[in-house]
C-alpha cells in the first residue's frame, strides 16, 4: 500500500497529510491550530422508539450488535477501564467474526495484552485497523506493518477532542459495565469486575449513533450514581462475566523494590519540595507505575512532615493516594482510573474521591480542561532528547509499544516531570533524537535519572528556585555523555521501510509524528 | 573435540548479561552468530568487541555464539574472556578495557568506612549504580555470592568493573575468596586499582601477612604507587580469639570485620535477632581492632525490608564500639549513614572541644583546656572525627565555626 503524500510538521517531522482516506493537519505547533465549525453530534433520538418500561434488554451481544445494525467498515469503539481483564473486546469481534462481518474499525480507548486475538480479527478481515493505544503484541503486529490500515495513537484528551469534533465517527459504542440497569445506566462501583469509574466511555455514549452496554452484574433500576446515563444507551446486554477481576485492580499495589527507582523517585519529590511546588493548597497528579508511585508516597512523608496539604491530587489512585485522603493530607482526589481495590472502595464510599473524565480532565477543544492547573506531573517516557522532546510510545529500536494516555494532556502542567532511567539495560534513554516525537520538549521541564536532574533551560524560574539546595543539578547534555560513555556510544539508529503504519496525533487533532514500519 | 568454552549468563530472568560460547576451529576465519536484545542498536558494537577480544587472545579461526540481553562492553569482554580461557587456558593475554579516569581516585587509611556495600562479583548490573547511593565503600565479591563453578568467570568481571564503572568516590574494596585460592584473585586485582582488600575466614595473623606480601610483590610488578589497605574478616571462635593478633599482623590492616553467619555455625549456635549469642565475638572484635589502632566494622543485616530492625540494629553497633556495618542493599546504606552519625550531645560537646583546641593551636599552646579540664589527645582527635562526621552526615554546616547554621 503505497503512503499518502507527506508533509513537514512544525516540528520538522514528516507526517502523512491523510490518515485512512482522511484529510489531516499536520502538527502547527503548541497553542496554535485552532479549530473552526460545531461539534459533532449523533441522529436526535425520540422515545416513540423506545420501550416505555425503561427495559432495553436484549439477550447476547451478538443480537445487540445485530439489532444496533453492525455493518461492514463500521466503528465499533470500547473502554479500558477492565484493563488487562477486559473479556468485552475480544467478545464483540468473535461475534462479529460470527455474523461475517468484515473491514471493522476498532476504536479502543486503549488496548492490552489480553487483546492478543484481535491479531487474529486483523488477519480473518473482520477488522481494518486500529484506531487507538497499541500496547505489546499489537504495536509489535502494527510495527511489522501486519495492519492493513493506518494506526492512529490519540492521547486520552484527543480521543475525546477527535469524537467530538466528528474526526471520528463511532457507529457502535459497547460499554462494559461492572454495573447497569435494564434503562443502561451504568457504573464501575460495584460488581465482581468493579473498575471504579466509566470515564473513559463518556464520549462514546454521548457521541456513538448506537450504544450498548455489557454487564455481569443487572441490577434494578436505578443503577446509581449513573456514571453512564441511560438516556443514551440503546440495548443493555449481559455477558457471564465481563472480565478478569485479579487483571483489572490488582489486591494490593506493590511499590519497586528498585534501588535506583526509588532514588530517582526520591529526587523527583525532592524536587517538588525544594522548588517551593510543594506547598499549602497545591496539586499533584500521581501515578500507578512504579516510580510514579513511589514518588507520591516520598511526596506524602514529605508533606507530613512539613505539615503541607494539597487542594487535590488527581489519580489514578492506589491505596497509597486514598490513605492521603483519608489522612487529610489532601482535600480531594479527582480521579480517572483506579488501579487498586482500596481505591475503588474509596471510590465508592468517600464523597471527596471525585470521579473525572477526558472531558473534564484533558479535552483540549474545552472551554479549559483541568490538566493546565495541576501544579506537577510526573510522566515516564521511553526516550528524551536533549531539547527536552520527550516519546512515550516506540522504543528505540523502532517498535511501536506503548500508548500516548494521558501523557499529552498532562504535558500542559506547570511543572512537567519525567523521572526516568539514564538507561535500561544498555539503552541509553537521552538520546540526540526521539525515534518518535509524541511531545515537544517546551512543555518538558524537567528530567530526573539516578545520575542527576536535568531541568529544561527555558524554565529559568524552576533553575533559579533550586539553586543553592543540594539536589544534584546538571545539563541533560552531561548526563547524555555520561551514558554514552557507559554504554560504549550512542546506538545505531532503527532500519525503517518506508510505509506509515501509525500516525500519532497531538491533543488538538494534528499531526504530530508517525511511526514507520521496520525494515525486516 | 576442537578446544571450545562457554561462559555468563542466559534465559529469561538474566538481563544485561551474556553468554558465549567460544569454539577454537582450524580456518574459515571468525564466525559470529549473535542473538541480541539490542541486535538492531548495537549489534555492529557487539560484533566489533568480539573481534578486538579475539585479535588480542591471537584467535584466528573460531565460531562464536553470543546471546545478549544488553551487556555492557565490559561485561561482553569478561565474558568473551572467561569462554576463550576456559578452552584456551594456556593464553596469557589480557583483553582489558580502557582504565577510565573516573576509576583513578585514592583512598586515606583512616577515612570513614560506615557503610559497605557488598556487591556480586558477577553480576555487574548492580554495580553500575552502586555509587550513586553513596555508601563509603563498595566491595566487589569474589567470594560466598559467587558459585564455584564459577569464580574463574568472575575475576574477569571484577577486574573490567574496577578499571571501568564509575564507583562516585566509595572506596573501592575487592573481597577474594578464602586461602589460599584468594592469593591467585590478587592479580586480577591489584593492577587495577583496588583501595582495599577483604580478607574473608581468617584464623592466623600469618593468613594476612600472605597476602600482603603477595600485594606488595604484584604492586612492585605492575608498578603501583598506591597503597592498599587491608580487611581481615573474622568468622570462627578461632578467628575471634585472635582478633588483635590479626589486627596487628600488617601495618596495611585499616579495619577488622566479623562474619556472624560462618562463627555461629563454628561455636554451635544459630543467629538471633537479639544477637545475644555473638555479643562476646563483637566485642572481642571491637577491642582487638582498638588495641591494633584500626577500626572495627560489624557484619551486615540481612532483612533488606526492615529499616527499622537495621536501624536498631545500628545504633547498638555504634553502642558496642563499631564504626561502620555492611550493607547487602542500597537502601540500607542511608539508614547506616544516619545511624552511625553523632547524636546532638555528642556534637556540642565536640564542637567546644574542636573549638578549645583551635584556640590553643593559635595561642601557641601544647595543652588543650576546656575550662578547667585538659583534654587529652585521643579526645581531641576523636572530637575532630565527630565534627567531620557530622558534616558529612549532613547534620552540621561546614562552615559551623564562622556561625553557619545547623545544615
């Protein structure tokens, strides 16, 4: 399949200028595409089609998508918030591989390793492409140009911007829902496959023409809080289980016993401490990955003992985070996933565990979102370079992995952190050039690896805030030639062929990079 | 058979590690078939390392198999090394890496040695970062964490980490194995840069003067200007017994260290938490490294999760006498640090004495006084060690005599 002409982003980077048969902008730079024309918006709905008993149920998934109108080439979208546990996708498109249905698009909010059959719905024909994070297997299926359609990676916020700015159309949104009544409201709460929240289907029940929602647990109406509103659901559906429970919050949340994560993790609060971030009224967004978690937990003995609270703390939350809460250190969480079982539970039953959105949180075509006032963030990154641009996605060796998230919308903090590896195993981290740019490196502030902490030249303000403290500040070009040095040399660039593969959109619905296809 | 070696590590819990397989052939030149986690970032490296190695052993002809899960040249030279020398053991030849600059620091025979951190000899991931976490020293081992099949493999190791990885100032310490095969790690020591050298079971002051003079005779050899300093580990009733005799057995003796584990084996007992069963060897150690003028250093604490057990731990360490602990974790090493620090009372009163005997000094006065007490040198001394250590613990200023305030 030959490539779509290409164009030079913004950022110097040559992007497709049609992505699936579609027209496409590429990246303009930060703050700089504006968008014109009304948001999209599904057929009006009339109750005349509707039963008036409230009871949408239908008996399988297979009849819901039948009786919703599954058709060849639709969009069909689902959430992640069962994660690793997630029975629901795989399930829709078994079913629609029944129906001999063909040329689907899946437009996931994010995919994980349980997602491995899908490689065998691309290869049958019942699925086109995919439009979302490709994790693990299907990145490596992508990377190796096994897709017949162009990938397009969105960060969470430009999921929600693409669907209401009608760039994607969804024909067929399936909700799994841990909890729902027969009307389809819906929540993540309660159930055997309890999640928490539903946030990150929000824009698939206001937006899809058609929506179902999956459950294992029906209970009576109401079904409240209605995380997701009935009032936009066509069919409700059950399933004997809709997912892994030990896959989708895990018991406990483990933190690293690694020496050097905790360091740079130690340094990371430091950081925040001593730059005066940390302070009466102040916001963090925290994390569930190991570093990001320890950070939060250093942070907290932190503010402890400088007697310091916080306004709020966005999640994902673990036990660690609802312990906060619980201790009064911080007013609020505003949370968009959860990780633990302790912070589903805190969820459910503590007022001031707020349950937030795309919407809220990261829509870049908003009237605002609340990542741009969240004091600090601290991300993980695959690779930076030294003008601070930053990849979350490939590897060095090419390979597409990982998806975007949060991670763009979050860039728009104050105080943008990546505490980071100098390297894995022998890959150095801070390279000349990310292999894939998925944000520009004047949002990047900060770096923190175990061999030092690199802050980003534009941000005089934070140099001089931390000057004359102890934490051991240095060029992120010293750090580079010190790997480098270790690692005996920088590594040889990736082989790629020339086909795109996946295209990798910035939060305003630009686009910002692409990942190509690696040379066998 | 042709000669053929094999040599590292493999499967899928080893990372940045590798394993080679080496077979001598007659012709066909150098065949290298490499299986790399980072084949398409440093395949071309990996290749190239092979090939330097094999020019320096004179390998003309071979077949080579690496699998590599992210080594380091270093590692992929030891390596290479270990598997040439296990079918070729007659080569002379070293395949040594650059000796970095990083790696070319001293060490003070009376430095603080609070915190050592035990490192696998051949596990060389763990020492890359070792330094970061600042302990006072790091030890290569040679010794117990290296398998016997294993301890030829890991000279090769310890000698290529000790001329390359950056170790941020610790002292650089080496623990060779038992006597008498300990003797024959000295060579892939000394040329390199060793600070100093733990002697592991020692029983008889003679086991000490062995190796020093094997030390000196492969200084002279290799030209080394630097001295190296030595650690005689205490494990036995025996050994314990003797503590002064080995102690005092060369003046390159720094420090005394016991080994709890082998001790309570050798006096019929178990390990407690409590410790009340070795209570006598620590002392015992404590007193003969005093009466020998060098510092004694107790075991390491095994439980990595309980920082609060080591803190403890610690502190009735520093009750008994010790100046320092080993560590089997970084994170262990800051608790040590902590603990070994002087407490508030114990830095006032140095700082007065500090402070008495400074005056003196500039008064022209052989005798220090505070107020009406003369202090005796040993004290003065030991109040300067305090003031030090409290500077570096992080608890005084630097600057405290110009009125810096409490760091």
């Amino acid at each position: 399949m030959p490539n779509p002409e290409m164009k030079k982003n913004a950022a110097g980077r040559m992007v497709p200028a049609e992505i699936n048969g579609r027209e496409a902008v590429p990246f303009r730079g930060v703050g700089k595409h504006r968008p014109d024309g009304t948001r999209a918006a599904p057929k009006v709905a009339t109750c005349i089609d509707y039963p008036a008993s409230g009871n949408k149920l239908v008996p399988d998934i297979k009849t819901a998508l039948v009786e919703a109108g599954i058709r060849d080439g639709m969009t069909i979208s689902t959430h992640h918030h069962l994660r690793n546990g997630d029975f629901v996708a795989n399930a829709i498109f078994d079913a629609a591989a029944e129906l001999g249905i063909k040329e689907l698009v899946w437009f996931p909010s994010a995919s994980f390793p349980c997602h491995k059959p899908i490689i065998e719905h691309m290869k049958n024909g019942v699925i086109h492409h995919i439009e979302g994070s490709m994790n693990g297997p299907l990145g490596d299926f992508c990377s190796h140009g096994g897709m017949r359609g162009m990938g397009v990676l969105r960060s969470h916020g430009g999921r929600y911007q693409a669907v209401q700015d009608g760039e994607v159309h969804i024909d067929i949104s399936v909700i799994a829902a841990p909890t729902a009544d027969p009307f389809g409201n819906a929540h993540g709460l309660t159930g055997p496959a309890a999640c928490g929240l539903l946030g990150f289907a929000l824009a698939d029940s206001q937006y899809a023409d058609r929506v179902i929602v999956v459950t294992d647990n029906l209970i009576d109406f109401p079904c409240v809080p209605w995380q997701i509103q009935g009032n936009y659901v066509d069919f409700v559906t059950t399933m004997d289980a809709i997912g892994d429970a030990s896959k989708i919050v895990s018991g406990t949340t483990q933190i690293t016993k690694s020496p050097d994560r905790l360091r740079i993790a130690e340094m990371a609060a430091r950081f925040v401490r001593d730059a005066g971030i940390m302070r009466d009224g102040f916001s963090f967004q925290g994390g569930a990955g190991g570093t990001s978690l320890s950070f939060a937990i250093f942070l907290m003995d932190m503010m402890r003992e400088a007697g310091v609270k916080a306004r709020f703390v966005r999640g994902g939350s673990t036990q660690y985070l609802t312990r906060m809460l619980e201790e009064g250190l911080t007013d609020y969480i505003l949370d968009g996933q959860t990780f633990d079982l302790d912070g589903v539970r805190s969820m459910r039953e503590n007022p001031s565990h707020v349950n937030t959105s795309p919407f809220t949180s990261y829509n870049y075509h908003g009237k605002g979102c609340f990542a741009s006032f969240v004091d600090c963030v601290v991300l993980g990154a695959t690779e930076v370079d030294v003008n601070f641009n930053a990849n979350v996605v490939t590897h060095s060796d090419g390979r597409l992995l990982h998806g975007i998230g949060g991670w763009q919308n979050c860039l728009f903090s104050p105080c943008v952190i990546l505490p980071i590896p100098a390297f894995r195993d022998r890959i150095p981290v801070i390279v000349d050039e990310v292999t894939t740019l998925c944000g520009p490196g004047e949002l990047v502030d900060v770096i923190v690896t175990e061999r030092g902490i690199a802050i980003n030249p534009r941000r005089e303000d934070l140099l001089s805030a931390v000057r004359g403290t102890d934490l051991p500040i240095r060029t992120i070009e010293e750090l580079k030639a010190e790997i480098d040095d270790l690692v005996g040399g920088a590594p040889a660039k990736p082989k790629f062929g020339d086909r795109v593969v996946a295209a990798i959109k910035w939060v305003d619905g630009t686009v910002i990079d692409c990942v190509r296809q690696l040379a066998e | 058979m042709s000669p053929n070696g094999q040599a590292g590590r493999r499967g899928d819990r080893v990372r940045s590690d590798c394993w080679i397989s080496f077979e001598k052939t007659t012709d066909g030149g150098i065949n290298i078939a490499l299986k790399s986690k980072v084949e398409s970032m440093y395949g071309d490296s990996i290749r190239a390392t092979v090939r330097e190695g094999l020019a320096v052993f004179g390998v003309e002809h071979a077949n080579v198999t690496v699998e590599d899960t992210g080594a380091l040249p270093f590692v992929i030279a030891a390596r290479l090394e270990a598997a040439v020398k296990r079918a070729l053991p007659d080569i002379d030849a070293e395949f040594l890496p650059e000796f970095k600059a990083h790696s070319n620091y001293g060490t003070t025979r009376n430095r603080f040695r609070r915190s050592r951190l035990y490192l696998p000899g051949d596990q060389s991931k763990l020492m890359l970062n070792a330094g970061l976490h600042r302990p006072d020293g790091v030890i290569l081992d040679l010794e117990d964490s290296i398998a016997h099949t294993e301890k030829d493999a890991a000279r090769y190791v310890v000698r290529n980490a000790l001329r390359t990885v950056d170790f941020f100032g610790a002292e650089r310490m080496v623990r060779i194995n038992q006597l008498p095969a300990g003797l024959g790690d000295l060579e892939f020591v000394v040329p390199h840069n060793p600070h100093v050298i733990l002697i592991p079971k020692v029983e008889d002051p003679t086991q000490v003067v062995a190796v020093d003079e094997r030390v000196q005779e492969l200084r002279k050899a290799h030209s080394v200007e630097a001295e190296i300093y030595l650690m005689p580990i205490v494990e036995s009733g025996l050994g314990c017994w003797r503590a002064y005799e080995i102690a005092a057995a060369s003046p390159n003796v720094v420090a005394l260290t016991i080994g709890l584990e082998d001790y309570t084996a050798d006096i019929g007992t178990q390990r407690t938490k409590e410790g009340r069963e070795s209570f006598w060897a620590r002392s015992q150690v404590v007193n003969g490294a005093r009466a020998a003028r060098v510092q004694p250093i107790d075991t390491v604490f095994a439980d990595v999760t309980d920082m609060e057990g080591l803190l403890a731990s610690v502190l009735e360490a520093k009750a008994l006498g010790f100046d320092g602990k080993g560590c089997i974790h970084p994170r262990q090493i800051a608790v040590i640090n902590r603990g070994f620090a002087p407490d508030e009372q114990e830095i006032e009163k140095a700082k007065r004495i500090v402070v008495a005997f400074d005056e003196a000094q500039a008064a022209g006065y052989g005798v220090v006084s505070l107020g009406s007490k003369m202090i005796d040198p040993p004290v003065v001394k030991r109040a300067l060690g305090t003031v030090e250590l409290a500077v570096r613990s992080g608890i005084l200023a630097r600057d405290w005599r110009e009125g810096g305030d409490d760091a």
